[in-house]
C-alpha cells in the first residue's frame, strides 16, 4: 500500500516553507554534508560513494541519475527549514486542526441489528487541534500507514459521523480502500 497519508502530511506541512529547496544538485549535495556534518555520512544516506558526493560538491557533477536526484530531493526536502516545519506542526496540533479531504470505503456499525454497509465517500472535514497533534506525532515516531489511517478513521468518526458526540456515540467507522487523501493545515 503507497503511504498516501503520511505523504500527505509531509506535503501539508512543506506548504508552510518560505523559501524554495535548492535546486542544482551541487547546492543540494553541499545542503546535505552540512546536514549530516561531512561528505562520508552523506555518501551513506544516499547510497553512493564518498568520492560521488565530493564531485557533486566541487562541481563536478552536474546532472545526477534518475534515482539519485529522487534520493537527494527526498533527504534536502526532509531536512528543510526544521522550524519552519516544527512551527506549522505545533500550529496545526494547538490552534488550527487540519482538514481532510478523501475518497474512500467507509461503513460503520452501531448497535446490535445497525449497520450500514461500506461504501465509497469523499469526505472533506476539519479535524480539531487534539487528532493533528496524534497524527503528526504519530508520524514522527515512525508509524506505519495503517496505524495512520486508524487514527484518521477515529477522527473522521468522531467529527464527521458522530458529530462531537452530539450524535451516534456507539458508531464504530470502518475506513478501507483510500483512493485519495489529502491533508491541508
């Protein structure tokens, strides 16, 4: 299964940088060995030789492989503006909620003989302060996407299905099948 939510997440919260990443491989590669403090422990997180990523830095270099630029786009963006990203997440998780936008199987179960079948929805909701802060903190302990998705399931049904608790209290929301999802702070 692709990561579409937590993907979505670190997009969400890059939407918050105010400058661009660098763009040539050589600003990108001298980027990452001052990140990683020396061009062997750069070499190891891109998966390339010490020497590579000397040429990279001197210049010359120019033009990476395919796979290569991925990596090093990955390990700048990853690393970019880490106030600037911890700011937005603390913003989102203490103010301002996010919202989501997805299309996917929901269904859900009550009490005992009430059911509704699953069925494919696209829902778009805001989710309090308290579920982004699960969600970023969860991401950044390294969950998997399923463990992602049950949260965002929890959300989605304590806001949108049950409304606050204003409706359905025993409704348990099954969240399957996600064709999209995107996060918005």
């Amino acid at each position: 299964m692709a990561d579409l939510l937590g993907e979505s997440l670190d997009r969400a919260v890059e939407q918050a940088f105010t400058r661009p990443i660098p763009k040539s491989a050589q600003a990108r590669m001298k980027y990452l060995v001052r990140q990683f403090k020396g061009t062997k422990a750069a070499a190891r997180a891109l998966g390339v030789s010490q020497r590579t990523v000397e040429r990279y830095v001197a210049g010359g270099l120019k033009r990476p492989r395919k796979e290569l630029a991925a990596r090093m786009e990955r390990e700048v963006t990853r690393r970019w503006q880490p106030q600037i990203r911890a700011r937005a997440k603390k913003k989102a998780a203490s103010t301002d909620g996010i919202v989501v936008s997805t299309r996917a199987r929901f269904g859900f179960t009550a009490a005992p003989g009430t059911t509704d079948d699953a069925r494919v929805r696209h829902i778009t909701q805001a989710l309090s302060p308290s579920w982004a802060d699960r969600l970023f903190e969860a991401r950044d302990q390294g969950a998997t996407e399923q463990q992602l998705l049950n949260i965002a399931a929890q959300g989605l049904g304590e806001h949108y299905f049950r409304d606050n608790g204003r409706r359905a209290q025993d409704l348990r929301v099954e969240f399957t099948d996600v064709e999209t999802i995107e996060i918005d702070l």
